[in-house]
C-alpha cells in the first residue's frame, strides 16, 4: 500500500506490488500496479495525493522561480483585451478577457451595413466595466457560468440563423460530456431545454427550430447523432444516425452556404457522408458514397459558374488527396471530376467553399501554405498561393463563417512572431494586418533567431527540426558558438502536425539562455501522408528512432548537450516520452511527459476501454494479432522498463481525463521507481485532482501549471538562477 513519507525529502511514496498475471497468445504479461486504477478507492486516491506532496516537497526550492514565471507570463499579457471581430450575417463577434477574471466574454456588435466587411476597432484601454464597442451585446458571461466549478470548460456556441438565440454547451467536471443549453438573446433568459452528454457542442438547421448534436457511448466514442426540436424534452429527441462499427466516430454541421446538413462517420482510414439538403428535406438523408475501406474524403456545397456542386476532397486516387466536384447526389468515386489532380509533393488537407472563391489548406515541404482559387462566372479562375516571406512558419484560415464574405480571415505566426491576424481581400488581392497579439514589456521579434534544420533518421530520412532561440545565445566569447540548454518537443501520432507557433510563456525559457525545438517526427502530418504513414501501425518506432535522431542532431551538431538537454511531449506524445526514456537516456538531463499513453499495451488489450476499438487503424489490435501484440510490446514504454539510469522525469496527468486514464503515468512512475532503486531517478508524478485531458481550466490555473513546468525544466538545465 502506499502512505505519503514522514520526510519527503528522504523518500517517495511506494506503491504495493500486486502482481497479476494475464496471457494473451501464449504470451504471460506480468504487472505489480493494476490495482492503481480503482479511482474511487480511497487508498488509490491517498498514493495520488501522496505523490502530490513529494512532487511539491521536491520542487520546493522552485517556488520563487514559479512565482517570477508566473508574473512574467502575466506582465507580458494584456489581460483586458479583445479578439478581432469576426462578421456572421449582421454581426460582428468576438471575444474578451478582463484583468483578474479566468474566462473573459462572448460579445457581439451590428455591422453597419451590407458591405461592412471592416471590423469594428475598440477603443484603447477599453475599462472591464464599459462596452469595448458602441452597442456591445455580452452573450456569455463565462466567469458567471464558471463560478462555484473548480473546472470549466465552453464546448461550443452557435448562433441560431436568425440571430435570436444561442446554443452553448458547458462541461465542469472535465470529463468532456457537455450539457447544452439554449439562450434568447432578446430577453437573456434561458429556455427550459436542457440536453445531456453532449459531446462538444450542438448544430441549428437552417430553419432554427431544431438542433443536432452527438453523444457517446461507454467507450467514449461519438457514435450517435441526435435531432432536439425546441420546446420538446431530450427524452423525445429522434434518433437521426447510429454508427454500430466502433472504429467509427460520428458528427455533424451546416455547409457555409447554410442548404446542406453534413454527417460524418469516420474512422482513422475511412469516411463516409450523409447529407440533408434543405431545400428538399422530403428526400430524407442520403448517403453521397457508401465507405470503402481506405478511401478518405470530405463534402462541401460549392456554387461553380452557377451551377451547384458537392467538393470533394479525397484520397481515392492518391494517399496526399485530390480535389473534386461532384452532382449534388449520391455519387461514387468514379463519378468525381478533379480540380487539383493530386501531387505527391503537395498534401492536400481542408477546403473551404466562398460565393467568389476556395480556399484549399495544404503544405509542402513540412510547411502549411493557402491556397486562393477564384470562382467566376465562366467557372474556376486563378490558382495561387498567398505569399508569406519567412523561413519558419505557420499560416491557417480560420473565422470565415459568411459565404458571400469577399475577404479571407487569416492566420499567421512563427516562433518569433506572435499570432497575427490578416485579412486578405481576393478582389484585390491586398493583405491586410488586423492585429498582431500584443507581447508587453517592449518584446521585439529581431531579438529571436529561427532556424529549420534536418536529421538524418536511422533508415536515412530526413526529419525537420524547428527551432529558436535568443539571438546571440549560441555566440561564445571569441566569435564562435557553444551549445545551449534546449527544450525539445514532440507529439508524432494522428497525422498531427506540430507546426512552428509562438508562445509567451516560453519567451521565461529562451529570455534566460534556452533554446527551443520541434522535432517533427513521423506518426505527425508535417511532410505529407507517407509521413503519417511511416509513423504508425508496426511502423511506430520510427516515431521513437526519429525524435532520438533529432536529439542526436541538435547534439552532434553543437546547439546542445546531453547535460541541458529536456524533452517534452503529451498525450501520444507522452508515450513517445516514456519510449525515448527507455531507448536513449543518456541523451537527455529531463523529460516531462504530460497525460502521456504509456500504458499503451495494456489499454489496447482491452476493448472495454475509452477508445480502445477507435485506435486499432492507429497502433493495431494486439488482443487479436500475435505480431502485432509482439510489436508494441516491443516499444510500449511500461513494458520497457529497465534497471538503468533514466533521466529525471516529470509526469504531469488529470485524474477526470478520459482519454489517457491518470492510471497510466502513475503505473510508470510506480514501476520506474521500483526497477531501478539503486540509481533511482528523481521521478515526480502530479495529478490534477479536478481536471481532464487539457488540464486545469481557467487562464491564470494554466500560467501557473505551465510556470511550474518551465521552473523544472529550467532546474534540469542549470538556468535556474538565470
């Protein structure tokens, strides 16, 4: 059993060994912690807040350097702000955040006419208790919904087509099952319905009388899809889609142009659609194309010289994707028409459908671009890039919701440069800066440096690495270069891309000396689907061996060493933390590993788990599949523990995360305390006792979360007293 230690400096929490044994293809799989996951066993609950004190008892001396991060993150941050209004119909909307308060608001201003299409700018140093725009409408006060929770969350919220009502959905517990609830904007009162276990947040139709939303089943997978007409209680929502595959999840939404509801079931390979045209809703919900295992795609409406068609995004005739039309009608891949023929040079990844013109998402060469194709009467015009001058970045469309908008929101940033807002108008094709997130206290991009290297994988692949630093912090006293303390992150699952972003609070590292990197590994997105490809399945040790060979490069190379060396991942990214611990400690003085999936042998086995059916096109089905079982038995990093010298390691989780059970970092930390005890690192687990997958809730819960982490990090590399 375990008891928190009468001197936390001398010794940690032990936890019981109580071996089980359980067999799969002849194969006898042994484990001392199982019993850790009773979550509601007070003694279960006694090792978490055991483990608790000894991480604080551990990081005691961190407390003043936690303090000073913390306040730097906040002195660097203007708290009363707003975002850049967005416009949908006769609106503009946008966000705030207020000096003191966790959440901030949802507010919304009329637009002043039909071709208003320049968001309203708010007066400077706008006062928390004044509008920040003539005729500010507050829709949300979510400091007032939060109050009384120790955690929230906002799951989504969507305005009616009308205008007159909102429909938001909270979580506050962290479990991530929303209720959703339905306000009228003209009385401020909310309506007496109410809808459970929601995943997310909720769809209107286009009349508003209805809302469609999804909910999960005992694994935690989307697999229904619901219809709640106003007025009317859950109890009698009809029941529009089950999804019976448990590889599949489900969801729902409105095209931009507002004719078409999209249904989505999807697993990791394969998709299907259904849609519901609403000016035939007699013809029911009609499948476009039945799924074909393999083939991906997605469905948009799109109104091309006049006439209308179904986009079609997909990878039927290639793994990057091509662009196709389709009729608006059931419609298998063989009757699909290219637009942009696919490219094995270019990765196709979203399309969004305007009245004048297409946006298309893709990335080349482990960079994401934007991609304008004008629409004419005459049909598809121009085909071009919009032209970004920058050696590392990352630039996205977001916050387009009008199909008629003639301009383009878009988002820009680098590792230097913070999150800057443009809108880029296809007439005239004028880049426009909204506004740039304000760095308090004098920040200057010229003061960073950016670089993107390569390392050489182990079968030869050339894997990108992103990095910044301060500039001159490589430079030695006589002109030459001398490594720095870095942190090294990675993620490398899903075909999530890591791309290069900026982040206030990591300026508290590179200001005192560090360097930061991105290792953009296979199992991520960064270079195209073979790229995701090579990254998973009995293919998932490249993830490991490529993240390794960036550390490797970054030493090799000069720009650091093993003594300052911190790596950091979370989620899948936790358990490629857990697998570089057993495969290359010696490259690393600390490793923090966030909600990490180290247990992954034992959550695969057991199809009643959150998730477990969804993730087999991910890591493969071991509880069927001997090779398979015999693979990630092979990497899966509490399978793998060893008697050697491991890196310090700090194992940050949530005891409501759904997603990565709290169970699994605390099984690993239990075992790499036990196997080593001779040369036992300083291994800290730290459970939040009222959060989910994402951590604390609450903007100032977050700074201080973070500024603990980059105290330790700092420790590790000697700059504590920087």
């Amino acid at each position: 059993m375990s008891s928190a230690p009468q001197h936390p400096s001398v010794t940690p929490p032990v936890a019981e060994r109580r071996p089980t044994e359980r067999e799969f293809h002849g194969r006898t799989r042994h484990d001392d912690y199982e019993w850790l996951r009773e979550k509601d066993s007070p003694e279960v609950r006694a090792h978490l807040e055991a483990e608790n004190a000894w991480t604080e008892a551990r990081t005691a001396h961190l407390s003043d350097l936690r303090t000073r991060i913390f306040e730097e993150i906040k002195a660097r941050t203007r708290e009363t702000d707003l975002s850049v209004p967005v416009r949908n119909r006769d609106h503009w909307y946008y966000g705030r955040s207020f000096e003191g308060r966790e959440y901030g608001a949802t507010c919304r201003v009329p637009v002043a006419g039909p071709d208003d299409w320049t968001p309203p700018t708010p007066a400077e140093d706008c006062a928390p208790d004044q509008p920040a725009l003539p005729g500010e409408e507050v829709l949300l006060d979510l400091d007032a919904l939060a109050e009384g929770h120790e955690f929230f969350s906002l799951g989504g919220a969507s305005i009616s087509p009308d205008a007159t009502r909102l429909a938001y959905s909270v979580d506050v517990v962290g479990d991530e099952r929303y209720t959703a609830r339905v306000k009228d904007l003209a009385t401020g009162d909310l309506l007496p319905d109410v809808l459970e276990g929601v995943i997310h947040g909720t769809t209107w139709d286009r009349d508003g009388e209805n809302l469609y939303y999804a909910t999960v089943d005992e694994a935690w997978r989307a697999d229904k899809i619901w219809r709640h007409r106003l007025g009317t209680a859950q109890s009698e929502d009809e029941l529009v889609h089950h999804e019976t595959d448990g590889r599949f999840f489900v969801g729902i939404g409105r095209s931009r142009s507002d004719r078409f509801l999209v249904l989505v079931a999807g697993s990791k390979t394969t998709t299907e659609y259904r849609f519901l045209d609403a000016d035939d809703p007699a013809a029911g919900w009609q499948v476009f194309a039945e799924r074909v295992e393999g083939v991906e795609y997605s469905l948009d409406h799109a109104v091309i010289a006049g006439e209308d068609r179904f986009l079609v995004l997909h990878n039927a005739t290639g793994p990057d994707f091509e662009l196709a039309t389709a009729p608006l009608a059931p419609t298998p891949a063989a009757g699909w028409e290219a637009m942009i023929a696919h490219d094995p040079a270019v990765r196709l990844e979203d399309v969004d459908a305007f009245a004048g013109h297409l946006v298309v998402h893709q990335r080349s060469e482990g960079l994401t671009q934007l991609r304008i194709i004008e629409l004419g009467p005459d049909g598809v015009g121009d085909d071009y890039l919009v032209p970004f001058d920058a050696e590392v970045y990352t630039v996205g469309a977001g916050g387009n919701p009008t199909f008629d908008q003639p301009v383009v929101r878009l988002g820009f940033t680098s590792m230097a440069v913070p999150s800057s807002v443009y809108d880029y108008d296809v007439r005239s094709r004028g880049l426009t800066l909204l506004r740039r997130t304000p760095v308090l206290g004098g920040y200057d991009p010229a003061d960073y440096e950016e670089h993107r290297l390569w390392a050489t994988a182990d079968d030869g692949a050339q894997v990108p690495i992103s990095v910044v630093c301060r500039r001159g912090s490589r430079e030695d006293d006589g002109g030459g270069t001398r490594p720095v303390p870095t942190l090294l992150y990675g993620y490398g699952s899903y075909e999530a891309s890591i791309d290069p972003y900026f982040s206030v609070a990591r300026l508290s590292l590179l200001d005192r000396g560090a360097a930061f990197a991105i290792a953009h590994v296979r199992g991520g997105g960064e270079m195209g689907r073979r790229w995701y490809d090579e990254g998973k399945m009995t293919t998932k040790q490249n993830t490991f061996s490529d993240f390794i060979a960036c550390a490797r490069h970054l030493v090799d190379t000069g720009w650091s060493s093993p003594r300052t060396l911190v790596a950091e991942g979370g989620s899948a990214g936790g358990m490629l933390m857990g697998a570089v611990a057993n495969q290359a400690p010696e490259l690393f003085t600390g490793i923090v590993a966030a909600v990490p999936f180290v247990d992954a042998l034992t959550t695969m086995l057991d199809a009643t788990l959150p998730l477990t059916v969804t993730e087999y096109d991910e890591w493969g089905n071991p509880e069927a599949d001997p090779e398979v079982y015999d693979y990630m038995a092979s990497y899966a990093p509490y399978d793998n523990v060893t008697e050697q010298d491991y890196p310090a390691i700090l194992a940050e989780t949530s005891l409501n995360d759904t997603r990565v059970l709290y169970v699994e970092p605390a099984k690993w930390v239990a075992k790499l305390r036990a196997t080593a005890p001779d040369h036992r690192p300083d291994v800290l687990l730290r459970t939040e006792m009222s959060a989910g997958h994402g951590g604390v809730s609450g903007r100032y819960k977050a700074w201080h979360d973070r500024a603990f982490a980059l105290a330790w990090m700092l420790d590790r590399m000697g700059l504590a007293d920087a």
